[in-house]
C-alpha cells in the first residue's frame, strides 16, 4: 500500500505535468485529502458531486497551508446518556449503536472506547437523493453517544465513583436522561421501586449540587481576584451570582438568563445543568406507542424545565436488532409504531435539533452525503466543513432545496425552472439545501 506522504508527491507531479502540457485533469478528493507542502502549488476548481475539478491554467506559487475542515469540531459534540443504575440505559445505548450501525452499511457504528459510539442521523432524504442521481454510496450525518456509567445519590459527593461519572458528562454537549417507565420485578431497583419523578429530581438534584459546589469556589476566587480580573472579572461575577441563586434553590443552571458576554465567561466551567437535555422515558413494550402514566409524569417534570421527552423500549430496540428490515417493520407495526417515528431514531433526531444541528447535502454518481453544520451558519462557512480551502476561497455556491430537487425531478429541470440559486458569503445555509461550491485558492 503507497503511503501517504508518497501520494501527496505523486499528486503534485501529476498537477506540474498537467500544467505543462496545458492538460486539464479530474482527481477525486476524499476527506483525508492533504498535499505535499513543498509542491507550492494551489488551484482554483469546483467541488461538484463528482469530485474535485481544477484548472492547471490556475496554478501558482503558495505559501505553506494547514488542512483543517470544520467537520473535526463538529464530530467532537458529544451527547451523554445518564441515568440511575437498571433503567435500561446500558442496553438503549447498545441497542442504539447496534441498529444504527446495521442500517448504514457505508458508516457503520465504530468504537471509540468501550462506552463511546458514533450513530447515524436516521435521513429519509438521503436515498431519494441517491436514487435520482444514482449515486454509488451514500453518507449519512452522525453523533456521538457517551454511555455513562449509572449515577447514585450522592454522586456529587462522589459516592459510587461519583466525581469520575460526573467528570465525563461535563465534557459532553448535551445530556440524554434514561429514566424508568416500566414495572418489571426481575429487574431490580436500587431504591426498591420504580418512580419516574423520584430517580428524575435524584439524578437533576446530583447534577445541580455538582455544579453549586464550582459555582461557588469559582465565585470565591473572582472575587478574591477581583481587581487583577477588571471588567472581565465583573462580567464572570455577575454571571456566577445569577447561576448561585439558581443553583441554591435546585433550578438547573440552563433555566438562568445570562447574557452573550456572561454565558461566554461561565462557558469553560461546562456547567452539567447548562447543558441542554432530552428525557428518554424506558417503557414495556406494549407502552411504545401510548406512552402511561408515569411517561405522563416524566413529562410534567420535562415541561417545567423546558426539556423534551422521546418515548423509547429498549427492550424492544434491542429484539430489533435481531430482525430484518422487513421483519423489523412488520414488528413495530404490530406495537403501533412505525420505523420512522421508532424511540431510537426519534431520539437521535431530537439530540441532533436540541444540539443545534443542521444539514446541508451534497449529491451526485459519486456519493451522496449529509453534512452537519451549526445553525446560522454561513455558506463559506458550511463550506469548510468539506475542506478549508473552499471556506478560505470561497466565491459561491450553486444551491437548490431538496424539496425543488423532488419537484421537479432533478437537477436540470430545477435548473430550467430557473429554481437553481448562486448564493454568496452572506447567505445563511437552510435545512435541506442541495449544494455545490465554487472557490479559488
């Protein structure tokens, strides 16, 4: 196997002979792509479903350039699954990575360690996408779950390996409560019954006394540093005094109404109860459709902090992993739920809106692929989360929505219905657009 190191040579001769012969050339760039710095050269193409296309007419000298998209970043989000202990958060996150890695073939669940998986986002688009441009793979959107090992009361004394759990939580983006909604006597409670609002106020109490406990130490020490700390140090001061009063009273620290410039310098305390939540109410399977009582409960508790509630049988999510496809429809529909709107897709679909997520696709015979990006962001932006040089040169994108691409059937047509968009630096990337970069580096 040729190393890289001698690709990225073999690739730069490639483009000075291109270049000297007046020779134009097609190369596909995949998302590893890096050239070799010395061959000092740089071009100005297109990324188009098909791949990467240059001028060698373009060519010029450049200086030395790092080869950073944006996607590292966004593949670091994280989202913690937590819980008490024996409410089936174990095995929903083994059921999670296991479905999802056995619906996409082309990204299948990967291990990080032991208790991290990368999911897919489940995308209906994708394959009519595919389909019309008859694209050889397809990739879907992806995220990144974080099974915490089960927390106890007094976690944040560090009872039951407490600080270490709570140590791991803080270093995810969002925050996945697994909480019991079943009777099952064979599985046993550490509190000796099950009581959805009971384990809920154990868990969010844990979490809240944890971040009192480096609300205040912070705050002692702002103060003490006061003057060294100037008008920054007033800034943090009145953002931790908000946070305290919160805190004091058991109110999560995402209920506090901080300002830009507040938020931003409590920011590296990463907070647990800043964080944003979703509650997974674990039901029996003949609960999945309707929900019950204590689901009502959970959700009493989910709408007093703002929080959603996703539905979800682990039990039945990991049978689902035995099944076929077919089999596996014919099952849910037999429990009154359809694949689509299952616990588990509809759980990874709630974590990729509660963390902001949005996705713009690229699609042609090559490959058809989702990319995630942050809501707000721009099309240069968006750009590099493909490879910095299209957000560094970026000049503007050729964009249609999906649901034009479904309208009229494919791209020419949109095109002749003059529907196909050129968007600039200051255009804000929606839900669902279909794109294709141009730039010049």
């Amino acid at each position: 196997m040729t190393s890289q190191p001698v690709k990225n040579v073999l690739l730069a001769i490639v483009m000075m002979l291109c270049v000297r012969s007046s020779l134009t050339f097609t190369l596909r760039l995949p998302q590893s792509f890096s050239t070799c710095p010395r061959a000092g050269l740089s071009v100005v193409g297109r990324v188009c479903p098909s791949g990467f296309h240059a001028s060698p007419m373009a060519s010029r000298p450049s200086g030395r350039r790092s080869f950073v998209s944006r996607t590292s970043s966004l593949n670091a989000i994280k989202t913690a699954i937590v819980g008490m202990p024996n409410v089936g958060k174990s095995t929903l996150f083994n059921a999670l990575t296991e479905t999802q890695g056995a619906l996409a073939a082309n990204y299948p669940f990967a291990t990080i360690e032991p208790n991290v998986g990368i999911v897919e986002v489940p995308d209906t688009r994708l394959p009519v996408m595919a389909k019309i441009n008859q694209s050889v793979k397809t990739i879907p959107a992806s995220l990144e779950f974080v099974d915490v090992a089960g927390l106890v009361k007094g976690a944040s004394d560090g009872e039951g390996l407490g600080n270490k759990f709570l140590a791991n939580i803080r270093e995810c983006d969002a925050i996945v409560h697994v909480v019991r909604c079943f009777e099952d006597e064979n599985v046993i409670h550490v509190d000796g019954s099950v009581d959805p609002m009971r384990d809920a106020d154990v868990i969010n109490l844990e979490l809240v006394l944890a971040d009192g406990s480096q609300v205040d130490k912070r705050l002692e020490r702002v103060i003490k540093d006061k003057k060294k700390l100037g008008e920054a140090g007033e800034t943090e001061k009145s953002a931790l005094e908000k946070l305290k009063v919160a805190l004091d009273e058991g109110k999560p620290a995402r209920n506090v109404d901080l300002d830009d410039e507040e938020a931003l310098s409590v920011k590296s305390l990463g907070l647990l109860t800043r964080k944003k939540m979703i509650y997974a109410a674990n039901v029996a399977d003949g609960d999945l459709a309707e929900g019950n009582d204590m689901v009502e409960k959970l959700r009493e508790i989910a709408a007093a902090e703002g929080a959603n509630v996703v539905v979800v049988s682990a039990q039945v999510e990991a049978e689902l992993c035995e099944l076929s496809d077919e089999d596996r429809a014919d099952f849910l529909e037999s429990l009154g739920v359809s694949l689509e709107g299952s616990g588990l897709r509809a759980l990874v679909a709630s974590a990729y809106d509660l963390l902001g997520l949005r996705t713009y696709y690229t699609s042609g015979p090559t490959e058809t692929r989702a990319w995630t990006i942050k809501a707000g962001w721009k099309a240069p932006q968006a750009a590099g989360v493909i490879h910095n040089d299209f957000e560094r040169g970026f000049i503007r994108a050729e964009t249609m929505s999906y649901d034009d691409l479904i309208k009229e059937g494919d791209e020419q047509a949109v095109k002749a219905a003059g529907l196909m968009r050129s968007e600039g630096k200051d255009y804000e990337v929606k839900e669902g657009d279909i794109m294709l970069f141009r730039f010049n580096v």
